[in-house]
C-alpha cells in the first residue's frame, strides 16, 4: 500500500513540475525575454556624449534611448550601444541593427 502512496505522489510531483514548465514557457512566449532598464549612469553618459538631439536628423523633440544592436539581437546596455534617437528616427530603425 505504501510503495502504492509512494508512486502516486511521484507521479503528482512529476505533472506539478511538467504543468510549471509549460506555464513557465507560456508566459515567456507572451512577454519575451526580459529587458533590464538602461542604468541612469549609461543614459546620462549618452545623453552628453550625443548633445541631447537625434544622432540621425538633429532634432530636439521626442527624444528616446535607442539601442543600436537591438535586445532582442543581443544588445546590452553599455553606453556604446545605446544612442539618441527622435520618435520618428526609432521608428523608422525599429529593430534593425544600425541604419
């Protein structure tokens, strides 16, 4: 009877574990892979490093942290992937490596 008990909660443990797995992926195909924030240290660096204006067109407005090899292609936060970019620029980029 025991060793009956024993494989039944074996088996409970093993689709707990396999049901946590398939919710774990579930989850990442929704979200991705998870993105750090770019450290305000980087930022500020970038910041004076490109004039705070659009590296591509110059422009002053909408300015946002672009990251030169994408994320999602492997890029990280270091100051020499990121560069101001205007709204519209970054759009344009989407997630092309460079221009």
């Amino acid at each position: 009877m025991k060793k009956a008990v024993y494989d039944d909660e074996a088996d409970l443990a093993s689709l707990r574990d396999g049901v946590a797995n398939l919710e774990a992926a579930a989850e990442y195909s929704k979200t991705g892979p998870k993105r750090d924030r770019i450290p305000e240290d980087v930022k500020l660096l970038v910041w004076a490093r490109d004039g705070g204006t659009c590296v591509r067109c110059g422009a002053k407005q909408d300015l946002h942290f672009d990251h030169i090899i994408p994320v999602a292609k492997g890029g990280g936060n270091s100051s020499e992937n990121i560069q101001i970019l205007c709204k519209t620029c970054n759009l344009q980029k989407s997630d092309k490596i460079g221009f």
